[in-house]
C-alpha cells in the first residue's frame, strides 16, 4: 500500500471516529513528538477531536523537546493515558506514531478498548507489533517525521515555519544531522520544509539548549568538593 491509499483509508477512519488519540512511543524524542503534532493537525483539518497522549514527565524532558511541547499547547491538545482511558468510547481511533509495539505504547493496558488502530513508523516490525490491518511501516524511510510531511502535504495542511522546524528537527534526529540513513527522498523532503519557512538554525538551537545545559552541569560536577563522605559544595558561576 502506498502513502496514497493509506491515507485514503485513514481519512475514512478519522471521519468516522468519535475521538482521534495519538500516541508516540513512550520517552518520546523529536521525532515522536513532532509526527505527533503533524498528525494531530491532519486530524483537526479533517473535522475530529486529536489528543496527543504523552505520559512522560514533562519536567525531564530536554530543554528543546521542552520548548517544543510548550508551543504545540496552542495548536494542538494534550492528555495522559488515564485521562484517554476515561474518556475513550466505543468508537474511538488510535493512531500510533514512531512505532509499532505494544510495550512501546503508553496505552497498552488497554489498546483493546480501541474500535480501529492505525500505525505510521519507519521501525521494522516484528512478534511484538500491535495487531492491526492499518500499517504504513516504512524501514528505508529516515523518521516518521518524513512521513508525516509528506502526509501534510497530501492532506493541504499548512506547514507553517514552526511546523517545519519540529519537522527537521525529528528529521535531524534519526539521521544523525542528516549524515545517517538520509536518502534522496529525506533530502528532498528537507527541502520541501526549508521552503516552508523551516530553518536548521534554529533546529540546531533545540539541541543546543540541551548541550549547553549537559555542558553546565558537567561544569558544575567538575568544581564540586566534598567535604565530607556523605556531602559535598558545588558552586556554580
């Protein structure tokens, strides 16, 4: 099935679902989160309710995974998986994005409870993948991040220059500050979200923020000095 009649079918379950969750793997990164969004904006554009389900400690996150879920509170909403159990009914989707295992989910206590499950990934499948007719499972492809821009695209979403700098930034991810794993496709689709207004500056910036605090504490680890066995000062300047 190509990413043309997949979509086909997917717009038909949206449409006639009652509620859309979204779910990306549990400690989701970029990649997830980002597919997360664009997922949950094909969803609004067809007319539904999306929740993204992150049950992550948002507090742990890195500082631009962070900045990231703090700005898609205005596009997009958000829950927890006890919250989705609760308000889940009998006719409720789950898209599932970044990947296809039942233990990488936060609702595989109750993936059951689903009436259709719908999986968009580029991980291999395998013994442990969620049980469903509805797959777009693309290996050669570098993220889920390039799925779903290309999806956007055949959905007339409108890819605005934040949109495409979550994008990048799932694509920079997966392929290593596109040196891994990234084709000719990957390329072109960088240069699809680049004319969208994405920049790699600022992609860079997300995970500058997260060196540049890795870098401070190690700093502040280096000056530390115990005092005791038990206790120790650190000061940071």
């Amino acid at each position: 099935m190509d990413i043309k009649e997949f979509k086909i079918k997917l717009d038909e379950l949206i449409i006639n679902s009652d509620i859309v969750f979204i779910s990306p793997h549990i400690r989701a990164d970029y990649d997830a989160l980002a597919s997360s969004i664009a997922m949950s904006l094909i969803v609004k554009k067809l007319g539904k309710e999306a929740y993204i389900i992150m049950s992550d400690d948002i507090d742990k996150m890195e500082q631009g995974m962070k900045t990231i879920y703090n700005e898609a509170k205005e596009l997009t909403s958000f829950t927890t998986k006890e919250k989705a159990e609760q308000i889940l009914t009998d006719n409720t989707l789950l898209i599932t994005v970044d990947m296809n295992k039942t233990y990488l989910t936060s609702c595989s206590t109750f993936l059951d409870k689903f009436r259709d499950i719908a999986i968009i990934d580029h991980h291999d499948p395998d013994q442990d993948t969620i049980a469903t007719e509805y797959q777009y499972i693309m290996p050669k492809l570098s993220s889920a991040s390039e799925i779903l821009t290309e999806m956007m695209i055949l959905s007339n979403v409108k890819i605005t220059a934040r949109i495409a700098d979550y994008l990048l930034a799932g694509i920079f991810l997966d392929t290593n500050k596109f040196t891994k794993n990234a084709s000719s496709k990957t390329m072109e689709t960088i240069y699809k979200l680049t004319k969208k207004g994405g920049e790699i500056a600022r992609v860079t910036d997300f995970f500058t923020e997260d060196y540049l605090a890795d870098r401070k504490i190690q700093n502040l680890v280096s000056k530390t000095r115990f005092i005791t066995y038990t206790a120790a000062i650190a000061i940071g300047g």
